[in-house]
C-alpha cells in the first residue's frame, strides 16, 4: 500500500506542472499583459514598458515559466504583482475561511446525503421517497448564488436570526463563527447533497437486493444493523468517487458563495487575481487547488481499501 | 430639467459640505412644512435656519462601511483601483482638495501663489502637522512625497500626471514648498487633489519598504489599524491631528462586501451604517425601508457613452458619426436602463462642475435627420456594425438597448461582448473600433478632456486629431485665469460635441444607501464617497 501511495503522490507533481503550465500559457496568452491593469487604464507607454521590463514580462514565456518553477521549488512562490505582497502570505491569509466552508459543506452534504439517500432507498416509490428526489433535484439545479440571496432575505433580513455576511474567526470567536458560516455552508451544501443523496440512493437500492443481503436478513440480523453494517457501508463506494470529483467543483461553488457571504477566501483571491491578470497569484492558487483535489482523491482511493475488503493496493 | 437638478444638488451639496452647519435641504422642506404655504415667510429663511439648525456633530461611535471592493495597496503612489480611494482619504490629507463643484480648497497646502510668469507655485503648508508616527510632515517631507513620484525608477502610475508640466519641487522652508513648472499649468493644483497628492510619511516609508502599502502612515484624520484582506481595513480617530475639525467617529470599519444586493440588505438589516453602488433594483426598496435613506448625486461626474476609431471606416465618416449621435434616444436610457436614476449626456461636462458650459448643443433623438445624415454618409439602405462591450449585466443591457434603437434608422448591431478587463485594451490595440466606454471626470478640466482629445495622447483611444481642440487645450491650460478659460473650455466642449469621437449617452446617478443616523454625506464629482467628516446621531 505505502507503494501505492508513493507512487501516487509522485504522479502529482507532473500533473501540477501539466496544470501550471496550461494556466500560464492561457492567462498569458489569451488575457496578456497586467501593466495596464497595475498602472490603471490611463497609463502612458513608458511607464508601462519600463514596468514590464521591470516585472521580467517582456522575457520569452518559457523563461518565464521555469524562473516561476525554480523559484516555487526553492518555495518562493513571490510576490505580488499589484500588491507587491507575498504570494504565500495571501494565500495563507485566507485558506482558513475556504477551509472551513469547504470541510463543513463537504461534512454537511455528506451526512445529508447519507440520511436522505438511505431515507428514499428504504422507502423506494413512497412519499419520502418523492420528497426526497425532488429536494435533491431541486437542490442540483438551483443556482447558488440564488440560494445564498434567498437564504440572507429570509435569515437576515426578514427573521434577523443569521447575519448577512462576514467573517469572524474560530480561533478568536468560535460560537460567532459558526453562526456567520451557517448560511454559507448551506448555501453550498444544498446542491452536493442534491448529487450525493441521488447517488446513493441507487446504489443502495442495488445492494439492498443483492445475495448477501438476503442471506443476512435470513439469518435473522435486525433491519437497522443488516442497512448500517452491509447494506450501506457497501454502497459507499460510488458516493466516494462522486465525492471526489465534484471536490473540485466544490471549489468553483465556493467562489460563488464567498463573494455573495463576504468571505475573505482563496475562491475570491483567484478570481480577483485572474481579473487583474496577478500572475504570480494564480498559479501558487491553481497548483495548491491542484494539490486539494488530488490528495483527496488519494484519500478515496485510500478509503476502498477499507469500506471493501476485497480491494488491496498491494 | 438639467438645471433644475443642478440647482437641488448644489443645494444639497452646500448644506452640508464643508463641515459647519448650514441649512439643509432636508431643513427647508421642515421649514416650509411648518410654516405653511405663506411666500411671506421665505425673507425670513435665514432668521429661522438659525432656529431650525440641526444640533452640532456628535462624537463617538464606529462608522461601518461597505466596500464594493478590496483595496489592493494602501500606498497612494502606488494605488490605481478606485476601492482604495476611499480609505485613503481618511488616513491622509491631499495637499489641496476638491470642493463638491470642484473648486480647489486648502487642506495640507494653507495657500499659494503663482509667480508672474505662471512657472513657479508656492505653496504654504499648514504648521505643526505631524504623522501618525510622530514624524514632522514639512516641507522635506512633502518634497520626498513629490521626487518620489516623479523618479523613473520608482514607477509610480502617478508619474504621468506629474510629469508633462513639473520639472521639480524645492523645500525653500520649514513650511514652504516651490514647485517649478516646465511651463504654465492651470490644472497644478487640481493634480495634487488627487492620488498624486497625498502625502505619507518618509520615515515609514524608508521602514516598511515593499510592505508599506499594508502599514500606511498618514496625517490623516484617521491612522490605520487593520486590514485583513478581502475582510475589512479598519481606522481609528488619530487624536493628533492638525486640523481644527477634528473627526466625531472614533473609527471606520471598511467591511467588503463584493456583491450589491447583499450590501444593501445589510444597510436594511442595520450590519452596515453605509455603503455606494447599490444595485438600481434595490433602490426603490431602500428608500421606503425604515432607518434608511439614500443620497443621491445626479448628474453625477460619470459619464457612459460609445466611442470609435474616427481614423479607420466606417466611422472616418463624420456624418455617420452624427447620425448615430442622432439615433439614440438618450431619454429612454434614463427611463429604461437607470429607471430614471440618472441625466442625459449630451457632451463630456456635466452640470455640476465649474467649466460646465450652458451654449454647449449636443445631439437630440431625431431619427429623421439620423437617416437623412446616414444617406448623405452614403448608407441610404442602412448601416451594419459591430459594438462591442464589456459583458456585465449593465453592459450587456446598454449595447441591446443601443441595438434596438438604431435598427429604428436602418443601423444593424452585432453584439459583441468582452470580458470586462480586456475591453479596454482591446482598444487599445485596435482590436475593436465601436465600443462602449464610460470615464469620471478630474477635478480640472485640462485632466480629461487632455487625455481623451489631444493628438496621439496616450489615452486618445479614437484616433482624434482636431488642430483647432490641440490649440485650446493648450490655451486653456496655459492660463490661470478662470473666466478665460471656462471660455475655452465651452469651445472645446461643442468642437468634441460636432466631431463626435465620442457619443455621450447618460450620466448614472451616484446613490449611497446609509442609515438615517448618518450625517453630512456629500458626494464629490470624482465619484470616490469621503467618509472622514461623517458623525452618527445617538
């Protein structure tokens, strides 16, 4: 297994090069020079020339790309371009809120969807069942940024129970804290339960009929033990991939919900450093994004091995 | 119309800028309520402004602003996004600054004098000032401020509005500051207004180095406290400040808050005393909430409008140029597309500023004398074009609106949409010719009307070239008389106005929601909302 992991991780340092690289030719490419966007749109040509020349712009990309990727290996990921800022410290300045909302959402629509999926698959065709694929459907379809509006109208505004927005921090306030990220993490939840739910509930219903569970009820095991212990610790598996995947997506999901709550997070940096052509933001951003996404999905992988006992790495 | 609107806003404006009590216009409808209808009671109105004088500012409490934006650096020599600007102006003083019609009021700068010639500006400066660190801010240190912008090396987006007429700047004394133009320029002072003109502390800077512009220091009156990105940037009342008016608030909370209609359910739901940029939709809304109000500025100093490469086809074309100018029904933008929110544009100055000039005559919707010009072009049958612009919302619904009013005159649009921070260099490089456009004004009319119109400006993105515009611009710089060159000015304005480069569509209303405890906000022309002045009532 440790050969599998190795092996793992060492397939994700060409994929972040693969991905660094792609964001780099495209941003340089298709959006060009960030002089005019550092020195405003009223910006006379010399200055902006001198400013290229200055940030190394005007060098071929390729030399520019491996200067970046000798600097990140030595773990000098820069500086910014319009906030001469370090790229690690922005970054490290805002990774604790997009942490947050996307551990609790990923929690939250994790376990709704276990309850809701193991609801509509015991009771496949009833009234429950119908309830609950059509909040699922409703969940995957509706907008996010729609729900957070609605959710700040009726929270904030009309019941005053929720504030609209901010950010307080765990370390410094954590009842305050979970009070300002419960709209926001429902907001993003609402639609990764939706997948979730729908996911498991049709693996469910397949390892409901399945031999084995049969030959448990036969053997007189309770109901509630044969759905916990084999029915749905078998069906796991597809909702974990699912997991997995839409892990990058959540990402996406999160940048929405950050500038509608008024998070201070990495969604919100990447894509004021994408407008504002902050190349060195971008890619420390998209590679440690990178990093998430593929260490995840290690760890589903990983979590087979263990939910099914037939499969081995080794 | 216009003027009926300028003369409510100049009243507004003056009631409660600068910070003496003066009557309001809120004051006058009191007044008038309570009086009756009686024309007789009018001659008494300064009499009973006095009795109806709203109370003194009250000290105390922590303003809470929500910021459309994130600031990218506090450091004004390196700062080009509008969201800074607002923070700045609380934690330093400009040398000079822009009263509500743009006039020029001391602030640093106590007084000046120009020599003779025009070639050399003394300038006092206000004594015992210190910084947030307890450094002097003098005259050394105000020269610092200037060479640093001015050297080369350091790059500064604030270079090119110094440069073109300062050839340097002299420390003559403990207070006094001489500035030698490379020729006479009456826009001087107008420059140091704005970002080129706040002064920060050379100790603090030579300490921070790169990181100043997260550790501003400032003689503002405020001095920074925190900023925690994409959060909030917080200030404090500086108790050491200069001026005889201190600051009632103990502190601003800028709070970002990026999107509009959240920020306005939070000047609802009481978490934020004051935000700009509402979301048109909500205005309505706001205005009959309990505990809010919305002060508005309109015409604003903004202005929206189409532009083109006259020097490339089709649009080298003058008369179709002016048939377009004709086509557009610049009313049914306000009614439509501002729900009324807003003043038709029919020239780059708009009413409220000193320069604005009554004779000037811009296009009227005329659909008939549109055909009739677009014939005599030579496109009898009608026209097809391209427009391109940027792909927001309020963008997107500008360039369908214009696309459905000009197919009234025979003129095809296709749409083109752009990602907001491409457009403009796309036009730049020539990659686009019909576009939409919108720019704020300066607090000198050399500022904008220099970069737009003058031959082979930097900023001149349309290709125009008028000798006759290149003279005037030149004259009215040259003169430090206002009379003279308000003159100027007017002239410039109908030439720009005839020859079309730019089609001016409408002047967007400023609106700042805020609760009714807020006091004495008053919008400036440059659109950037000052907040240091401000006092909540208990």
């Amino acid at each position: 297994m440790w050969r599998y992991i190795v092996a793992r991780v060492a397939a994700v340092v060409p994929m972040i090069v693969l991905v660094t690289m792609a964001v780099f030719w495209l941003l340089h490419g298709l959006l060009g020079d960030p002089t005019l966007l550092i020195l405003g749109r009223d910006a006379d040509p010399q200055t902006a020339q001198r400013l290229r020349h200055e940030l190394g712009l005007d060098r071929p990309l390729d030399v520019q790309y491996l200067d970046w990727v000798s600097h990140a290996f030595r773990g000098d990921l820069g500086r910014s371009l319009r906030t001469h800022e370090p790229v690690a410290q922005a970054m490290r300045e805002r990774a604790l809120p997009t942490a947050e909302l996307t551990i609790l959402s990923m929690g939250l629509a994790a376990a709704g969807a276990l309850v809701l999926g193991s609801v509509a698959a015991v009771w496949y065709g009833s009234l429950a069942d119908f309830g609950v694929s059509s909040f699922c459907v409703v969940g995957v379809t509706l907008p996010n940024f729609l729900l957070g509006i609605t959710l700040i109208l009726v929270f904030a505004l009309t019941l005053r129970w929720l504030p609209s927005g901010g950010f307080v921090s765990p370390l410094n306030n954590l009842g305050a804290n979970l009070r300002v990220m419960i709209l926001p993490v429902l907001t993003l939840s609402v639609a990764y339960v939706g997948i979730l739910a729908l996911v498991l509930k049709s693996s469910l219903r397949a390892t409901l009929g399945a031999p084995y569970v049969q030959t448990a009820r036969a053997k007189g095991i309770a109901e509630r033990r044969v759905l916990v212990r084999h029915a749905v610790r078998n069906s796991l598996i597809p909702l974990l991939s699912v997991l997995g995947i839409e892990f990058g997506r959540l990402f996406g999901g999160a940048v929405v919900t950050e500038t509608v709550f008024a998070l201070p997070g990495v969604g919100r940096l990447l894509v004021d450093s994408i407008l504002g052509r902050d190349f060195p933001v971008v890619q420390a951003v998209v590679a440690s994004m990178t990093c998430g996404v593929l260490f995840v999905n290690l760890l589903v992988d990983l979590s087979y091995a263990w939910l099914d006992p037939r499969v081995s790495y080794d | 119309m216009r003027d009926r609107n300028r003369q409510v806003d100049s009243l507004n404006r003056t009631a409660s800028f600068p910070r003496r009590r003066r009557i309001t216009r809120r004051d006058l409808l009191r007044m008038s309520a309570g009086a009756g209808l009686g024309l007789a009671l009018a001659r008494d109105a300064a009499t009973r402004a006095t009795a109806f004088a709203a109370p003194p500012p009250q000290p105390g409490g922590i303003l809470r602003v929500g910021a459309v934006a994130d600031t990218h650096t506090l450091d004004p020599h390196f700062s080009v996004d509008w969201s800074e600007r607002p923070v700045m102006y609380a934690i330093y003083n400009t040398l000079v600054s822009a009263t509500p019609t743009f006039e020029i009021a001391p602030e640093l700068g106590r007084s000046w004098k120009i020599s003779a010639d025009g070639l050399t500006i003394t300038v006092s400066l206000q004594p015992n000032v210190k910084f947030h660190d307890g450094t002097v801010c003098d005259a050394e240190a105000v020269k610092w401020n200037i060479d640093f912008i001015l050297d080369k090396a350091n790059n500064s987006p604030q270079f090119k509005q110094l440069d073109p007429f300062l050839s340097g700047v002299e420390a003559s004394g403990p207070t006094t500051v001489v500035f030698r133009l490379k020729k006479p320029y009456a826009g001087f002072l107008a420059a140091f207004t704005e970002r080129p003109g706040f002064i920060v502390s050379p100790a603090a800077y030579q300490k921070y180095g790169k990181d100043f512009g997260r550790n501003p220091v400032g003689t503002g009156m405020f001095q920074f406290v925190e900023w925690l990105p994409d959060d909030h940037v917080s200030v404090k009342r500086f108790d050491g400040y200069w001026g005889r008016s201190k600051a009632s608030l103990d502190g601003i909370t800028y709070r970002v808050v990026p999107d509009p209609a959240v920020r306005d359910t939070m000047v609802r739901t009481g978490e934020l005393d004051i935000t700009s940029e509402p979301d048109p939709k909500d205005i309505a809304v706001l205005q009959k909430s309990p505990g809010v109000k919305v002060v508005s500025e309109n015409p604003s100093g903004h202005w929206w409008g189409v532009q083109w490469r006259v020097d490339r086809p089709p649009f080298n074309n003058k008369a179709l140029r002016q048939a377009i100018a004709y086509g557009i029904d610049r009313g049914e933008f306000v009614k439509v597309m501002l729900g009324g929110r807003g003043s038709i544009a029919n020239g780059p100055t708009p009413s409220i500023v000193w320069w604005y000039s009554r004779t000037a005559k811009g296009f009227s919707y005329d659909p008939d004398r549109a055909k009739q010009l677009l014939a005599e072009a030579g496109y009898q049958n009608g026209f097809s074009a391209q427009f391109s612009t940027d792909n927001t919302p309020v963008g997107l619904q500008f360039a369908q609106l214009l696309q459905a009013q000009l197919k009234r005159i025979n003129v095809t649009l296709t749409i083109n949409p752009v990602d907001p921070s491409n457009l403009y260099q796309e036009v730049l490089q020539q990659k686009v010719n019909w576009t939409r456009t919108d720019w704020t004004l300066r607090a000198d009319p050399d500022g904008l009307l220099r970069i737009l119109f003058y031959t082979g400006n930097y900023a001149n993105s349309t290709g125009y070239s008028n000798p006759t515009v290149d003279k005037l611009l030149d004259q009215g710089n040259s003169t430090y008389d206002r009379n003279a060159r308000k003159s100027i000015y007017a002239q410039i304005e109908q030439q720009v106005i005839d020859d079309a480069p730019y089609v001016w569509v409408f002047y967007p209303s400023e609106d700042a929601p805020m609760r009714t405890t807020v006091q004495e906000y008053a919008w400036i022309p440059d659109s950037v909302p000052r907040y240091r002045s401000l006092w909540l009532a208990k």
